[in-house]
C-alpha cells in the first residue's frame, strides 16, 4: 500500500470515528445535522452512513420536517450494534459486566478474589469469571467484541500491563490482559480505574457536555481521571491524577490512607463490602463522615490546581448517601479558591461507574477504528 493510499484510508477511519461519536453525543440526528456539526460533506456522510447500516452499526428509526418541506430521516446508533465485557478489577474484588454500545447493563457478576496471590492464580480466577459471565448471558459470544479491563496503579496503555508495585505488588510487569487475550481471543485493553471512569462519563454520562471535568474515584484508594479539552491528561509519566498518593498535613500520611474507605475496614477488622452492606452503626456513620472531609479536602486541591467545570464522584464512597455529597460540597464551596465554584456531581452510573468505565474503555478504542474491529468481520 502506497502512502496515498494508506493516507486516504486513516480519513476515511477517523471521518468514521468522527460521526459514530457524533452519534453517540446526539442519540438521534439526521445526514444534514452530521454534516453541518462535523464540516464533512453531505456525500460523506452518506457514504459512511450507509456502510454503517449495512454492517448492522446504525438504524433509520423515522422521519422529520426539513427545510421546503422535505422530510429528514432520523437515524440512530443500534442497540445491539455491537457488546464488550466490563472487567473491574479491585481490591479482593473483581466485577464483571457485558454493555451494549450505549452503556446498557446486560448482565454482571461479582466475585471475590484474591487480588494480592499469585499471578498464575489471579489469571485462572479471572478466566472462571468471565466464563461465567458469558455463559449467562443471552448475548452471542460472537456478538462481544473486545474486553476492557480497569484497575487501581499506574498502568501501561501500550504494553497493557500494571507498571506499580502498589497495589498488586505480584502483578507488576505481568501480562495478565495479554493472556486472557489469547484464552478468550478477544481483544483486551487495561487502563487505571479513574481514567476509565472518566472515560465512562464521556460515552455515557455528564462528559457529553463537558470539555473539562475530573472524575474522582473514593473506594478502598482514592484516584482521578482528569479530562482536559475532552481528552484523558495522563502527564509526561502517565502518573496523573494520582491524588491519593498525596499528602494534607506535615506527618505526610498519604490522602487515601486518611480520606479512603481502606480506613473503614482497618478500624473495624471487617471486609469492606460487609461493612458498606450491613445497616451502619452510629461508629460507622461517624468514620464515613471524618473520611468524607478528608475526600472533600483532596478535591479542593484539584479544584484549585485544575479549576475544572465539574467535579464526578464515583465509587464506592457513594454508599455513604446524601450525606457525604452535602459535606463535600460544602467543604469544596468554603475552601475554593476561584469565584465560579464547579458542579459537583454523582457519576452517572453510581457505584458502577467503574465498572461501566472498564466497557467504555473497550467501546471508545472500537469506535476509533471501526472498520478494523466491525466493519471487516
């Protein structure tokens, strides 16, 4: 292939990214709507919407007034179009889901597991719940596409593997993504659990109309994905938005260690999710409430360091209730710098905005290349 012709094609794969994002932002619009928003020419536009209904990828759902009288048809991602499976891979915990293209649940497990064991058993683990997951399922095997997968640690994009010791000190370096590629022949990709949510919200939530937020994770750790401009700042060493790793007061405690719900099961000898299910005793109630200051504190400084539009908050430390929201905000309105004080707001998936950010993971590097992953099977 001539580098003409390999330029015109990497047009012709970004033209189609452009308007399946486009379409995803919009929900339902019409040929002319595309082609005015994206600049590409009607026939453009055309062209890559009819190839996108011949392979199943998009649907005429009915008609609209145009301009003289002429009727406009409405056009509209499929549901089924296509489906990825979800992998949340977390502290003694692993969460698994199958998504359709719009961010629909289909189904989910969740499994305990030993995080911190051998990668050889992680590995079996993980193969065993995932083969649950599909054989569950009334979604075609065929019919899912790839695998994305998120985790806690700096992360690896191009050689899909966990770069940190903390907080699987056995993963390190191991290609866990690249062996469950080749058992289940799907394409996996690995991303930091933050940044996938992040992500998430921009396929399926309050990233739609937003161009600078930052997704802030409180669970065991703590963690952000930070969008600048509609894209994932990972900084020149990938390590970005690591707050909890951060430190508030000069005995340098780290902010997760303090403003993470890891406190909870350490105080009461108890697994985390025990602790979260169970009706919560006035002591329990106490300790989310000291944890949820320091949490608050830990985004007052992103909010004064980045000065986001909006502030998302996910994960677990949602289970907490109205409660905590009402202390963050107003912690973060009393100590913000800036006149305009940002949104802050609740992920759109809730407690499963991780998980949801692992599918989008998958769905957003599908999209960018549709015809390599769609359009020629």
């Amino acid at each position: 292939m001539n580098n003409k012709t390999y330029n015109l094609e990497l047009v012709k794969e970004r033209n189609r990214t452009i308007v399946l994002e486009l379409l995803n932002s919009k929900e339902q619009t019409t040929r002319s709507e595309i082609s005015i928003i994206t600049g590409l020419t009607r026939a453009t536009v055309t062209n890559i919407i009819n190839e996108f209904i011949n392979y199943n990828l998009v649907e005429e759902i009915g008609t609209i007034d145009g301009k003289l009288g002429r009727k406009r048809k409405l056009i509209q991602i499929k549901d089924n179009a296509f489906y990825v499976i979800g992998i949340e891979f977390g502290v003694n915990i692993v969460r698994a889901g199958i998504f359709n293209i719009k961010g629909k649940e289909i189904s989910k497990i969740e499994r305990n597991i030993n995080s911190y064991g051998k990668p050889i058993d992680v590995l079996e683990n993980l193969k065993k719940i995932i083969e649950e997951l599909i054989d569950n399922t009334k979604v075609h095997n065929n019919d899912i596409k790839a695998i994305g997968m998120v985790m806690p640690g700096l992360i690896d994009n191009e050689s899909k593997v966990l770069q940190s010791v903390h907080p699987f000190p056995l993963l390190k370096e191991y290609p866990l993504s690249k062996q469950l590629e080749d058992h289940f022949n799907k394409v996996v990709w690995l991303e930091n659990d933050a940044k996938g949510a992040a992500i998430g919200e921009k396929w399926f939530g309050h990233g739609k109309t937003l161009d600078n937020y930052v997704f802030v994770v409180g669970d065991s750790g703590i963690g952000a994905g930070i969008v600048i401009n509609g894209k994932i700042y990972r900084g020149s060493y990938n390590s970005a938005g690591e707050i909890g790793h951060t430190f508030l007061t000069k005995d340098l405690i780290p902010l997760e260690s303090l403003g993470g719900l890891s406190r909870l099961s350490d105080r009461f000898d108890l697994p985390l999710q025990i602790i979260l299910s169970e009706k919560k005793s006035k002591e329990v109630k106490d300790e989310i409430k000291e944890i949820s200051k320091f949490f608050a504190l830990g985004i007052v400084n992103l909010v004064n360091t980045i000065s986001p539009e909006a502030i998302i908050i996910g994960g677990r430390i949602l289970k907490g209730g109205e409660t905590i929201i009402r202390e963050i905000k107003s912690i973060v309105a009393q100590y913000t710098f800036s006149k305009e004080i940002p949104q802050i707001l609740v992920a759109t998936k809730k407690e499963d905005a991780i998980l949801a950010g692992a599918a989008s993971i998958a769905i957003e590097h599908i999209v960018s290349a549709p015809y390599q992953f769609l359009l020629n099977q």
